[in-house]
C-alpha cells in the first residue's frame, strides 16, 4: 500500500472518530424540552396558581393601568416583552382570564362560553384590572423578581397572591407526558373554607361552575387523579310538551348539546318534534315533544343519551417548589391561606419598618429645630464638620431611639430649607409623631394576633367582592338511571316459535313486542330452559319457544307462572317465580333439569297476576277426578331455581286458564329522596306510604303552590318543595302567607282539591310569601310582633276557632294589623273531633260565615275507590301460553 493510501485511510478513521450521532443527545434534549414545557407552559404554580403566560399578563396590565381600559392589541404588544411566543398565545390566555370575570374587567365582544363564540379581534376589544385583582394580586414591596427572557426587563417570580385564585378559577393544562385540570369552586365558599382552616375547623371543598347545572360530587376525591363529579344540565318542564334546558354542564356549550339531542333522536333512543336555541345572556334550549310521549322518561332519556350529563375528571398537577408535585385541592387552599399569613405578615413588617423609620425622621427633626442645633453648624466650612456638629447636638437627646443616628440622617437634617424651621409648629409635629405611634401599635397588635387579622382580611374581601358570586352549581346525589328504563320503543321484535328465532329482522314472522335496541330479552322453551341476551337482528335460541319478552334487571313484579312435568318420575309440579339478575347468554332452567321434562302451562304476568286454570287429567282406573282447578294465588312466589310444589303425580292432558286473575303483590311502598329530589321503592329517604291503582301523590312547593303527581318513579320533583306525601281526600290544610297586594299576614283553611295543574294558594302577587302550612287537625299559630308594636306581648290563635274551612281560592282572613316580627305554627291542641265542615266558596277577606255541619260520606268515598281499585287492576293484561 503506498503512503498515500495509508494517509487517506488514516484520515477517515479520524473523521468517524469525530462523528456524534443524533440519537445519543434524544433524551437529554426531550427531558429538558419537557421539563420546560412542564414548569414554563402549561401547569400553574401553587404560589399564585397562573400559568407563566397568565401572570405575565396580569403584570403587563399592572404596568399599563391608570384605571382605563387599554386595548387588547396593546396589552398583546407590551406583554411580548416577557412572553417569548408569539401573540396567539396572550391573545387566548387574556380572553380566557377575561371570561372567567374575576381578575379582568372587560368591555366589547369577548365571546360566550354557553354558545362557543369567539370573542372579536383584539383591536376591537378592550380590558383592565379589575379591582378584585388590584387589591389581592400585586405588591411590589413583596414580590420577588427575575429578569426577563432578553433581560431588558424585570418580571414576577410569582405574584403574591393573598387568594386561593387557582381554585377560584380552575385551570386546564396539556404537558408532555403529564397534564393539569383542576375544577372552579365558589369565590365565598373558598373564602369560608380559608377562615376555617385558620381557625383549625374542617371544611369541605366542592367545584361550582359559571354554567350552573346540577353536580354529584360523591366521587370528587379531593380533585386529585382518579376522581370524577357528574355533571347535569339544568332541565325543566314548561308543559307537557315542552322541555326546556336553562342551565348546562360545564365545558360543553348550546351548540354540542344540541347537536348531541339530535344524533340521540336519529338514532331512535329519544323522540322530540324539534330543538330551539334561544341562547342569549342566559341558556335556554326549548325541545318540543311529539304528542303521547311522556316529559319525565325524555328528561332521563336525555341525562343517559346525550351531552346533558357529563362526567368530568380531575388531575391536580401543580408546580410546588421546582417541580410537579400531585396534591389534592384542600392542600392547595391550606397553603393558599398559610401562604396569606406569610404575605401578610410580611406586609405587616414592611409597614412596620416605613413607621419606625418615618418617627425616626420627624423626631430627628423635631429635636434638630426645637433644640436650635442647626444655629451650631453655621461656624462649620465641611460636610464632615456639619455631621459631626449635628451628631454631637443630637447625643442628649436621642437615647432610646430604636436605632442609632446614620451620617444619612444628619445629612437629611442638614438639608433642611429654612423656610421649613420657619414654619415649623411643635405641636403639629408633636400630635403627627403620635398619629405614627398609635399606628406602630395597631401594626404590632396585627403581627401579634396574626391568625385574627388574616380571617379579618378575608372577611373583608367577602364583603367586599363576594356579592353575585354565590353558587351556581347546586349539589346533588344523582340516581342512576337505567339506559334501557328510558329507552323508548325505536323498533319491532319478532320470533319464530317452532323454529327458535327471535330478532328485528324477522318481519315475516310472528310480532312480539315493540322494544329498543339496546333492551335485553328472555326467552323460555318448551323444556325448561330459558336465556338472557341482546336483542339483534336475528338469533337462534333453541327451537319450541314458548314465550319471548323484554327483560328488565331487577324487575320483581314480572311473576312467572309455571307448571311442568318431570322428565324422571313424571309428576307434575307448579310454581311462581321472579326472575331479576342473571348473566346474558347463559342457559338456564326452571324445571329439575332432567331430561324429557316439559313445560305444561306458562304465564308472564307483569303485575304479579295469579290467575285460575283448569287441569286436566288422562283418566285411569280407580281415578275418581280428572279435573280440578287450581288458583296460583295460592302459590307464594319463591326463587327461579326453587322446584316447586307438586301439583300431581298423575299424567295431566292439558292445563287451561278459565278466569284472570289479580295481582298478588299488593301496593308499592314508594320513598321520595330530597337528596335527589326522586321517588323510589328501594326505601330511600322519606316514606310516602304504599300506593296502588289511582293514589296520587300531593306536592306542596314552597313557593305557595300545590299539584299532584302520579307515584310513576320517573317523575321530576324540581320546585322547592315543602311537603310531599300521599294524596288523602278530605284533609284539612292551614296557611300563613304574607300577601304582598293588601301588604298583610293571611291566615285560610283548605282543602286540596284535585287539579292537572299546580294551584297557586297564596295569591296571584309575585311577593306573596308562603310563611308556614300545617295538617294538623286542630293546627295553633303563635304572632311575635315587632317595629313599633314588639313590645306587645306575643299572642297564640286557634286556627280553627279564627277562620272556617274555605275553597283554595279564597284569601282568607287578615291576622292581625300590628307590625309582626315573626308568625309561626305552635304544638296543635288537643279536642274531640268533629264532624268534617265542607269548605266555604267565598273569596272574601273579612269574618266568614259558619258552614252547617254534614254527614261525613268519607268511608263511602273510600269503598268506591277500593272498588275502582280492583276493576283497574283486574284489567291488567296476562301472557299465556297453552300445551
């Protein structure tokens, strides 16, 4: 090889040496890109709770504001000096710190968080500081600085933020490879929550959103990973036919809920005529209904099939120290309120330092001109001659002073016009130095107490910003609601019983049922067995199929009526039997499970029917009967896997049913939840009683008015309620109302007359006031007077003595004339009842008339109902089939 070749090669070998590949520097350089990422872009830091682009505009806007609005373009341009990308950016930031309406006043089109509008350009709209943010946010004497990103200007490290604005607001954050998203909670609870915390109580944390609506927060877990709330649109019945939602779950707007109603009717799990979007100020979607479809199922139609409820997961990411650190919302507002102490502590010293050091100045010169120590600095011809003079005038003088005498001061004392030793008053220099020292008191009697003056400061920003910032979000625990109980009817299912196919598709064949294609449905065979699965479009269950229908999960009404003969000994055994849980596609069997067994006789009753059948016999020798009738009422309904009880152990030709019967399982106890404001018969909150047939149920709102409802469990109980129980004619009411037209308290006896409609019982004046009702039978009130008449003595009516039994439509009677402090229903009095009064249908005010007594015709009114009862229930409709 020659020389030249050896150098060559030398000469690359040198250059692979050189190289530095690319993939050795992909975790150095991803680790700091997300680091920066994490710690300058999209999580907040837990001293002031902004994002860095957030607090760079709010100390933008501080160091333009003179109390003006400044164009958004502007604010963009100047917050550029520390913010290094890009306007796009600060221009969103500042519109979403604008919408949340706490740290920023804003004027022109900012946009709508209910529709999804966006807010106009930024050299149309304009904002400034609100006052809130002034007085809680900035401090310059406590704020620690940093250069900025070209080091032209200085910037907030953080602000000193004397507020838990982090919860206040909420924040939504993106990072690599880790995210932030904690929820808004009310401004007073949080201000409640940070006094109780110093005052070392408990308290309890929980988001509040500015679209209002309903939350479960049973699930919240602090705000930390792992936890969710559910989110409800606020949804009311105008009528029958109207629907119309007012209040929407957080992060969604009018347009996605709109557009999620109407995929849900395309698919056929809602039905609705058409959707209105009259959104302005407040939300309000109108949803018109079809005709005969019921306004309480579509309400929980919408909660399950659409965006009206939504579930919303927290992640509290946020900055603590140098790095993310995972805390849960109470950890935040305790070092939110710590935090505050400190702050405010250090603002408490910084004062204390500017007071010491101003009696410092004005004492100097107080003994500077009183003692005439200037007239000994006249011979002086240096600076250091004069300080020195002045020291030296000073020594008597000045002991105790709090610090020693600088060469500073002299010289400051030095400088002094002789206009000012002119014009001196000691006495007026004498009162100021006081003024400084009872305020040096207050500022140590502050740091002294430091916890009270903290809870002070609070207090004094909820009295001063805390008005319209009440809840919006009301809390809840909401039920859950079945897909399938909703559900309506969207298509047909048919079976083909010898074959054993059941589906949508089989339209040739025999209908069973209109359903929903999300419904599960139970089929029996003729031998037994029986299986739950989906509905589809077509499916093979096994051949002689004897009954198909839908199944409903937790269904114990649906009673099953059987008798089947035994593949082995051949006797025949009845039984009744619900059937409430089982696995989908899993076989299973209502006989014995031996082979050749066979199902005789079959019935599906949805009310717990039992009817009468008729067996018959195959005649044998010394077989005296061969026919027999049996009632199933007779029969106690046992579990889906119980044997039965036998019916005979001869051959049976045939079963027949020969008289429909009725339900066995007597009323259902139905229970009203005021936590979720549903009825139940699960023995949730408050016992109604056991209702049946035509029993209504009678709710009295506390706005004054009264309705009645039926005790179907999907019915929505949305008013403020006062009373709700099961509805008994003839009960006798007492109201004390405040009529706002005649300016008087009203006292009337009533009773509920049934209506389709609520009744206003209190008068048709919006400020009539509904002040107590009462179903006692001999009901007492007690008055407390007030203004110029408290020193009345308090006086006790006999309400059925004051005022006779009228129509709900009368006013009543006026109480009283004095100025009444407080009325209120005392403990009933005890008499012998009387005969039962009709009511009086007069619409006076003043004395009325005593009604004659009648005949009490309740119990006969009681044995016509009891009897309408029974021919409703007979009339409830049985599936049989017959072998």
């Amino acid at each position: 090889m020659s020389t030249e070749d050896e150098i060559q090669d030398e000469s690359q070998d040198s250059e692979i040496q050189n190289i530095k590949y690319i993939t050795s520097h992909f975790q150095d350089w991803f680790l700091d890109y997300a680091s920066y990422v994490i710690m300058e872009r999209a999580v907040p830091y837990i001293n002031d709770g902004l994002k860095p682009v957030q607090r760079r505009i709010l100390h933008s806007m501080k160091r333009m504001d003179d109390g003006r609005f400044n164009k958004v373009a502007n604010i963009i341009g100047h917050t550029m000096q520390f913010h290094p990308h890009g306007d796009a950016s600060i221009g969103d930031a500042l519109v979403g710190l604008g919408q949340k309406n706490l740290l920023v006043e804003t004027q022109g089109n900012w946009g709508n968080t209910l529709t999804g509008d966006s807010a106009a350009a930024a050299r149309y709209i304009e904002a400034r500081l609100s006052k809130f943010a002034n007085d809680v946010v900035f401090n310059p004497k406590t704020t620690v600085w940093k250069n900025s990103y070209d080091g032209r200007n200085k910037e907030p490290i953080t602000l000193p933020v004397k507020f838990p604005l982090l919860l206040a607001q909420g924040v939504e954050g993106i990072a690599v490879g880790m995210a932030s998203k904690i929820l808004p909670h009310n401004f007073i609870e949080l201000i409640d929550a940070c006094i109780k915390h110093l005052k070392g109580q408990i308290f309890e944390l929980y988001p509040d959103f500015p679209t209002g609506g309903y939350i479960d927060v049973s699930k919240y877990n602090d705000g930390i990973r792992g936890g969710n709330v559910k989110v409800r649109a606020k949804i009311s019945k105008v009528d029958n036919k109207t629907l119309a939602i007012t209040e929407i779950p957080f992060s969604k707007t009018t347009s996605t809920i709109i557009d999620s109603i109407l995929k849900a009717n395309e698919k056929g799990t809602i039905k609705i005529k058409k959707v209105d979007d009259n959104t302005a100020a407040q939300a309000e979607i109108i949803i018109h209904l079809p005709p005969n479809v019921s306004p309480d199922e579509t309400i929980d139609a919408l909660y399950v099939f659409t965006d009206c409820e939504i579930s919303l997961s927290g992640n509290s990411t946020i900055i603590v120290g140098k790095q993310p650190s995972f805390i849960g919302v109470s950890e935040i507002l305790r070092h939110s309120a710590q935090q505050t102490v400190d702050l405010l502590r250090q603002e408490l010293n910084i004062r204390m330092s500017e007071l010491q050091e101003e009696w410092m100045k004005f004492s100097l010169e107080k003994i500077f001109i009183e003692k005439e120590i200037y007239e000994k600095i006249k011979p002086c011809k240096t600076e250091e001659e004069i300080i020195s003079t002045i020291l030296k005038g000073l020594q008597p003088y000045i002991k105790g002073f709090w610090r020693e005498v600088t060469n500073e001061d002299c010289t400051k004392l030095s400088n002094i016009p002789i206009k000012r030793i002119s014009k001196f008053s000691s006495s007026k220099t004498e009162d100021y130095i006081k003024g400084i020292e009872n305020e040096m008191e207050e500022v140590k009697n502050h740091l002294n107490h430091i916890i009270d003056y903290t809870i002070n400061y609070y207090n004094q920003i909820k009295k001063k910003y805390a008005a319209g910032k009440e809840r919006k979000t009301e809390i809840r625990n909401f039920e859950q609601i079945e897909a399938t109980q909703v559900v309506i009817a969207n298509t047909k299912l048919y079976a083909n019983y010898k074959d054993g196919f059941v589906g949508t598709a089989l339209k040739k064949d025999e209908f069973v049922c209109e359903c929903s294609d999300i419904d599960d449905l139970i089929v029996f065979m003729q031998d037994g067995t029986y299986k739950v699965a989906k509905i589809a479009d077509k499916a093979f269950f096994g051949k002689n199929i004897i009954h198909v229908g839908v199944f409903r999960r937790g269904d114990d009404r649906t009673v099953y009526n059987a008798a089947y003969r035994d593949g082995k000994t051949g006797i025949t055994y009845i039984k009744r039997f619900a059937v409430t849980s089982v696995t989908r596609e899993k076989m299973y069997d209502l006989t014995k499970a031996t082979p050749n067994s066979k199902i005789l006789y079959f019935s599906a009753n949805p009310n717990g029917e039992a009817e009468i059948v008729k067996v018959y016999l195959k005649p044998l020798p010394r077989l005296r009967k061969t026919v027999f009738e049996v009632d199933f009422s007779t029969q106690a309904i046992k579990g889906r896997s119980s044997q039965g009880v036998i019916l005979t152990k001869h051959p049976v030709v045939k079963i027949v049913k020969i008289e429909e019967g009725v339900s066995t399982l007597g009323g259902r106890n139905i229970y009203y939840n005021p936590e979720t404001k549903r009825l139940n018969d699960s023995e949730y909150g408050d016992y109604l009683g056991e209702f049946k047939g035509s029993d209504k149920i009678l709710v009295v709102s506390k706005e004054g008015s009264y309705g009645f409802t039926t005790f179907d469990l999907t019915n929505h109980f949305e008013m403020d309620i006062n009373r709700i129980e099961k509805f008994m004619p003839g009960k006798i009411w007492s109201a004390v109302f405040y009529d706002a037209e005649q300016k008087y308290y009203y006292l009337k006896r009533f009773e509920a007359e049934e209506t389709s409609k609520f009744i206003r019982f209190i008068g048709d004046h919006d400020d009539s006031k509904l002040i107590g009702i009462s179903d006692d039978a001999f009901p007492q009130i007690e008055i407390q007077f007030g203004g110029k008449h408290a020193d009345r003595e308090n006086e006790i009516i006999d309400v059925e003595d004051f005022i006779a039994v009228k129509g709900v439509k009368a006013r009543g009677k006026r109480i009283t004339t004095f100025m009444v402090k407080k009325i209120s229903f005392i403990e009933p009095l005890e008499k012998e009842p009387t005969l039962h009064e009709e009511p009086v249908n007069d619409d006076g005010d003043d004395e009325i008339d005593s009604a004659p007594h009648k005949p009490d015709i309740q119990e006969d009114k009681k044995s016509d109902e009891s009897k309408n009862d029974a021919s409703n229930q007979s009339g409830s409709p049985n599936q049989m089939s017959l072998f």
